[in-house]
C-alpha cells in the first residue's frame, strides 16, 4: 500500500479532521488538538494497511504470530509511526504550510507506558521489528487505565503520582465492542457422566466483559503493519437476573470486578506480587486473547486441529502463562475435545521466554486463592500436573527431581514449571542467561528434555533508538555507508571502514556534542543545573534494583568525591553522572538508593571544592521519551549489575548503537557486546558469573572494606550522610549481607572508572571506540530476534513481498526510478 499522499491532499485532511471531529477551524484549534488531528490521520492510514497486509496474509496462509505479555512500554506513537512510513517529510510540510510545527506536536503525546521496564520495551521493539519484515503479528496485552506511575522526587525521596496517559493516548486505539468475550472468575464447578460425555459445568461465576482496543505499529517503509489489542475489562450489563432472582451481591461483585481489573499496571519490575487482583488480570488477559484467536481460527478454519502450522503463540516470561490451562479449557469444555488431542495441540502451539533467575521474581500463586478463584483452570492445572508427574515416574526420574519440576509443589502452582512442561520452546534473552537456566533454575528439566531449551539474544527497534531518537548520528552513518543499515543493521559494520578517518572520528564527536548539549539544556530546565558538555556524561538508567547496583556507582562517586575535596587541585577529568530509575513503590531499600543518590548529588553539587569538576544529576520520571534524549547523549554506558542477575538488558544495546562505551560486568548480553566489540572498546570489570558462585558461599563483605581504606571511607560517610539524611540501612546491608557483592566489585569497578578517564582524555582513542560500538551494534537489532524466533521457534515465514504489494510509487522513489 501507498502511505504517501500529496502535501495539499495531507492538508485538507487535517483540517476536515479538525472540523469534523473537534468542532474548530485551525485558527481555533490547540495543539493539542492539531495533534490529534494529525494522530488520526496516521490511524486511519495504518488501519487501512493493516487491512490490506491480513487479507495478503490469509490468501497465503501465512502464520500468524500471537505475542502475549502483560507489559507493553510503547513510549510515544506518532514519531514513529509517519518515520517507518516513509511520510514524515511530507506531514512535516504539509503543517508548516498551515503555520504548525511538527516537532511541536510531537511534544503533545504522553508516553503509552503500559509496562515496567525492559521486558515492556522488548515487547514493543517486538512489534516493530515483526512487522518490518512481514510477519503478520498481533500483541495481545491490557489497556491499563493508569501505566507506570509518573515518579516525583521530593526532598529526594520518590512519590508516585498517577499516570493519566489516556486523554491524550487513546486516540491511537479503536475500541471493537462487536469483538467483546466474556471471561468468567470465581464460582463452582459441578462434573458429572452424562452417557459417553463428561460434562463439566463452571456454575454461578463473576462475569466480566473484555473490550478490545485496537491499535497499530507501522514497519519501515510500511511493508507490514502489527496491531496491539489491548483489552479493558467492562461490567457485563447489569445483571438483571440476578438482581431479579435476589443475587444482588452477585450482580454488584461483578460491577466491582469489572471496575477494578484493568485500572492500574502492578509497578513491579523483577519482583512477584501474589496478590488476588494481579492473578485476575493475568487471567483476564489470556482468557480473552485465546478466546479470540480461537474464535477466528474457527471462523477461518472450522477445525482447530491445524492451529499449530497456522498459529504460534508466544509467552513473554510467566504472566500469561494460565494461557496454557485456557486453551486447555476451551479447546475441552467448549469446542469437544479429547485430552490428548488438545494436549497436542496445545504444546505444538505455545512457546515461552523466560525473563529472570531470581526467586523474588519466579512466580507461584497459593493454592487456595488459584483455586477459589479459577476452579476450572485449577482443576486443568492439576491435571495437567498429574499426567506431567506419571509420565516421568514411568520415566524412572527420581521422585524429588519429580517434585522440583511439577507444576503444583508445596502447595504453590508454579508458574515457570507449567511454562516447560507446556511449551515446545523455552528460551532466555542472552546466551549467559541462556546457560545458567539449563545449569540451575531449569536444570531437572534439561537433563530431562534438553531439545526444548534454546536462546534468542534480546535486540532493540534500531529504527526507533538510533535514526529516530539521534538524526545526527543516523544522518553521517546514512552519508558515509549508504541506508541499508536501516532494514538490515549489520551493515553497520562497514563503519568500521573509517576508526582511523579523523575527518568522521570527528564529526561523530560533534554531532556527540551537539547531543549532549540538548540534554544539558532538558538538565538545565528540570533541575536547573548547569552540566559542562565537555566534562563525561556518565549514564546510569533502568528500574532501581539492588541488584542492578546503581549504589555501587553512588558509593564510588562518593569515594572520588572524598578523595577531590581533599585534593582540589589535583588533575582530574570532569565527569558528569547522570542517574533516572523509578523503584516499586513499596521497595523501601531501592527508595533509600534513589535518595542516596540524590542527596550525594546535592552536596557535591553545591560543594565548590568540587562542583567545577564533578556534577550528579538525577532525572525525575525515567521513561522511554526520556531513554530518547539521554542516550544519544551518554559517553559512558553503566552496565554493572552483579554477574548472573540481568538475564540480558537492551539500554547496553540502546546505548551500544549510539555510541556509547560501555563499563560493565559480564553479565547478561554484556558478554556478547565484549565478543562484538573486542577488549579494547569495552571497559570490563568485576567478578564473572562462575567467580559469583564459587564466592558466594563463603562471602564476607567484611574482609573487602577491612582491606580497602577508600571504600572503607564512602562506606563510613554512609552513617554520616548528607544534607542531614543517614543511609545506615545502606551501609549496614553492604556490611552485614550486601546479596549483590558490591563491595567484592568494587576496586575493579573503582580502577575501570580510572582507566575510563584516562581513555576519554586521549580524543582520538575515545572517538575510535565509540565509533567501534556503533559499528558492531547490528546484532542487537530486534530484527536479528525476531528472525531467530521466527526461524527456530514459531517456524514462522514472512509475507512474501510480492504478495503483500505491487510497485508502489513510494517504492520507486526508493528505487530511484523513473515513474511510468
Ligand atoms: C530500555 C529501557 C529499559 C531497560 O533498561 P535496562 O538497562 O536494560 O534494564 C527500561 N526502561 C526504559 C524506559 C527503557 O527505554
């Protein structure tokens, strides 16, 4: 399809739009408004696309992908949206003929932030990359009333205010009321014989109604179009049988259900919450997607016994995992099938990626809340959990080995064990996490079936991270190697063709600048602080987390600190570090690491010994728009979380491609950016994943602060504290447990931060490796992923490109030929 439009045509759209929808000529309308307009527009474009790329995909049957997952950290839409499209020039135009600003309107959209942190931003990175290379895709997620909450620092201390994304989000979605499901909670279940049929009656349940909202994700050049559907729970019209019939309690639980379910993201990131409510939007969201990919493979098909060649469908980690058990459900009590069968079925159909190693965040649900409020799934479950457990004792398995592996243990349904003995793939996001699953959490399982366990490295929207959020650097790579890189990233490699061109080295470093000078200006106006653009930008930014260590970084900032006003004359390289995290609300310790730093920050900064030198800024409310302006801008990339603790991270790749050095451990896909980029453009430090396991069962924090006086010093100001806080908390965990071994860290940290200092002082080295990052990021393209997955896991093909459209114009432009 052809998304290209003339500028007059693109006009008179806008303002018909303006007119129509909104009631107000231009001349009265907001920007606000304008963006709307401008919103609806690229809608009505990508629906009209999407229409065209389904019916291309049913005439050739091509697979359809199904990626489920709780999260989806979107950011904004319409940057992105009129850049994949090839028509931003032309929007660009065609509203500065009518006196706007495109940038400006940019400016109006809240960011979607319908996720937590990495594994949201992995699955919208997904959604572009599937559909930029023509596999038909539809993320199934919640279209939460308030996403991530918005984070405000008083007095360094975090508060959450809500996040009201909708007013200004939702015009990107279209309601489908027509494709409403019901899903059902709560009640009884009543079994019996009926001649040949068992039966099985789920009696007086909660009913509530999952609405669709439809939206749509644009591939480059608009060769595929994917759509997220999102689901918001609804009350059923009031129940007027109940009410009649005395249930009034009933008929008012099922109004409260409904109002409640898809109110507010849990803001948990790598931490389980059992609570109830979570467990019913985890249901709520599977029920309805399997409801409706069911409904229209039937309505397709009429037999569902072909839905593994046609369909797959993929769990992002364990949160739609009761997937498996409804499909179990639907495919038994409404569509008549036998156990094995939809067994088969089933396990032919699902995959899963695992997402974390850590026991705080694998999940398991309390048997009697699973129960009372899913009785058929539970009864699915153990099942489930039966058959899985005989098959493996007929196996001769060792019964403990049994019970480590079975689904329901201990009294707990574990979540990650039904994810393995149902899915025909199980894969971690780097080849380190990869390998420690076989080798510990899923270890009884490998030995078991090892041709299920394989790896897909993460990998980011390229698009969105480096042409989109740094058109300078995109701009001189495009100029120096051609586009290609756009669709196929690994031509970034031919970069490496100028390490040693001063004249690129250079204007990299200036286009660097410039990037550090608009977020100096975005710090100026946040914090009002003044940060020196030549001095290092020093980044730090994830979801705080104890183990991603954000206060190893504090500590060492507070001993280089220590050491400066001692010696303020001493030659040193200016640095500025920069933090943003949001920590879960009731995390209390990662809350005393937000407010460590940002008091740390405050008296270094007010310090005139130092503040020439040395500057700490935290960024309130880290966010993907943020993410946008602050990577393009980092020299130095942290990356130091303790070995074997982040299953992969993608801000080291965000930061990778453009251009940053990354200090890090070899943890996660830091181990594979080190094999990309080679010892010399990397500054590694800290124990490795095996050093961590053969330490820590003699770890002493002790003996490291005992031999070290200048931790031993940061560690002791730590009691002191700053601005009239102490952080004894902090201090006592490092001394007394400190789980992420940061004192074992942190003297190689200390010595990797000297050398960066060093190495950034010799310009022209510096330039080299951040060019050698940049030139070797291709392999953490998200299309890289999805090709793996496509290729290995859902054995999926893409849209062939014919099929999907004739020679477009916007194509021959691309082409560069002469139109007939
Ligand atoms: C990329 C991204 C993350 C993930 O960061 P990690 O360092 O990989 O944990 C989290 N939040 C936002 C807003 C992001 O854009």
């Amino acid at each position: 399809m052809n998304y290209r439009q003339p500028v007059g045509k693109i006009k008179e759209t806008l303002l018909s739009t303006l007119d129509r929808v909104f009631g107000v000529s231009l001349e009265n309308a907001t920007d606000e408004q304008c963006y709307k307009a401008v919103a609806l527009t690229v809608r009505d474009l990508m629906a009209a696309g999407r229409s065209e790329y389904m019916a291309n995909a049913e005439k050739t049957h091509t697979k359809q992908v199904y990626y489920l997952c709780m999260e989806f950290l979107l950011g904004r839409s319409l940057k992105n949206n009129l850049f994949n499209l090839g028509i931003e020039e032309d929007f660009r135009k065609a509203l500065a003929e009518l006196g706007l600003k495109l940038d400006c309107l940019y400016e109006q959209e809240p960011d979607a932030g319908l996720g937590n942190g990495g594994l949201g931003r992995l699955a919208a990175c997904f959604m572009d990359a599937l559909a930029t290379q023509g596999y038909p895709a539809t993320g199934y997620s919640l279209r939460y009333e308030y996403g991530i909450f918005r984070q405000k620092l008083v007095d360094g201390w975090q508060t959450e205010l809500p996040d009201f994304w909708l007013p200004g989000g939702k015009i990107w979605m279209q309601a489908i009321p027509e494709k409403s499901v019901e899903v059902h909670f709560n009640g009884h279940i009543e079994e019996y014989w009926n001649n040949q049929y068992h039966v099985v009656n789920h009696k007086d349940y909660t009913k509530v109604t999952a609405v669709p909202y439809d939206m749509y994700i644009a591939g480059m050049d608009g060769r595929g179009i994917s759509r997220l559907r999102v689901w918001a729970a609804s009350s059923a019209e009031f129940d007027m049988n109940l009410f009649n019939s005395g249930n009034y309690m009933r008929a008012m639980e099922q109004n409260a259900m409904a109002e409640v379910i898809t109110k507010v993201l849990y803001p948990e990131d790598n931490h389980l919450e059992g609570k109830s409510l979570r467990l019913s939007q985890q249901y709520f969201l599977v029920s309805a997607t399997i409801q409706d990919i069911i409904r229209r493979h039937l309505f397709k098909y009429s037999t569902l016994d072909n839905l593994p060649d046609l369909v797959a469908i993929h769990l992002n980690d364990t949160h739609p995992v009761l997937a498996i058990p409804e499909m179990m459900r639907v495919m038994l009590d409404e569509c008549g099938y036998g156990w094995d069968a939809a067994w088969d079925i089933v396990t032919r159909t699902i995959a899963y990626t695992n997402h974390t190693v850590m026991k705080e965040a694998l999940e398991c649900w309390g048997v009697e809340l699973f129960q009372s409020r899913l009785p058929r799934i539970y009864q699915i479950v153990e099942e489930i959990n039966r058959r899985f457990c005989a098959q493996m004792h007929e196996k001769g398995v060792d019964g403990y080995k049994v019970g480590r592996m079975a689904p329901l243990n201990d009294g707990y349904v574990k979540m990650a064990n039904l994810a393995v003995v149902s899915s025909h793939s199980v894969n971690g996001v780097s080849q380190l996490h990869s390998d420690i699953l076989k080798n510990t959490v899923f270890h009884d399982f490998y030995t078991e079936m090892p041709e299920r366990f394989t790896n897909v490295t993460n990998g980011i929207a390229h698009r969105r991270w480096l042409n989109q959020a740094n058109p300078g650097l995109a701009g001189l790579i495009t100029g120096l190697i051609g586009d290609s890189y756009i669709h196929d990233a690994a031509q970034l490699q031919k970069l490496g063709r100028f390490a040693d061109d001063a004249s690129v080295l250079g204007q990299m470093a200036k286009v660097k600048r410039e990037n550090k000078l608009r977020l100096a200006e975005y710090i100026k106006k946040e914090n009002c602080m003044e940060v020196d653009p030549d001095s290092i930008f020093d980044v730090q930014v994830k979801r705080m987390h104890e183990y991603k260590r954000q206060h190893m970084n504090a500590l060492h900032i507070l001993s280089v600190y220590q050491w400066l006003r001692e010696n303020p004359n001493a030659e040193f390289t200016p640095h500025t570090y920069i933090f943003g995290a949001k920590a879960a609300p009731g995390y209390y310790f990662a809350k005393q690491m937000i407010r460590f730093i940002v008091d740390l920050g405050n008296t270094i900064n007010s310090d005139p010994r130092v503040n020439q030198k040395m500057k700490v800024i935290y960024l309130e409310d880290y966010r993907v728009t943020l993410a946008e302006l602050l990577t393009p801008a980092a020299d130095l990339s942290e990356q130091i979380s303790l070995a074997g603790t982040e299953a992969s991270g993608t801000s080291n790749m965000k930061f990778m491609i453009n251009g940053a050095v990354t200090i890090g451990t070899l943890d996660g896909a830091n181990v594979e950016i080190h094999d990309a980029v080679g010892d010399d453009n990397i500054l590694l430090f800290g124990m490795t994943a095996a050093e961590v396991d053969a330490l820590k069962p003699n770890y002493d924090p002790r003996t490291y602060f005992n031999a070290s006086p200048a931790m031993k010093q940061a560690v002791e100001e730590l009691n002191t504290g700053f601005c009239g806080v102490k952080f004894n908390d902090i201090a006592d965990s490092l001394l007394n447990h400190d789980p992420y071994m940061v004192l074992a860290d942190f003297d190689s940290y200390a010595k990797a931060q000297k050398k960066a200092e060093t190495l950034y002082g010799d310009a022209k080295n510096w330039q080299r490796m951040c060019l050698m990052n940049t030139a070797n990021a291709g392999r953490f393209a998200a299309d890289r992923a999805i090709r793996e997955y496509a290729e290995n896991i859902w054995h999926a093909q893409p849209l062939p490109e014919d099929a999907a459209e004739k020679e477009t114009p916007l194509k021959r432009a691309r082409l560069g030929r002469k139109s007939k």
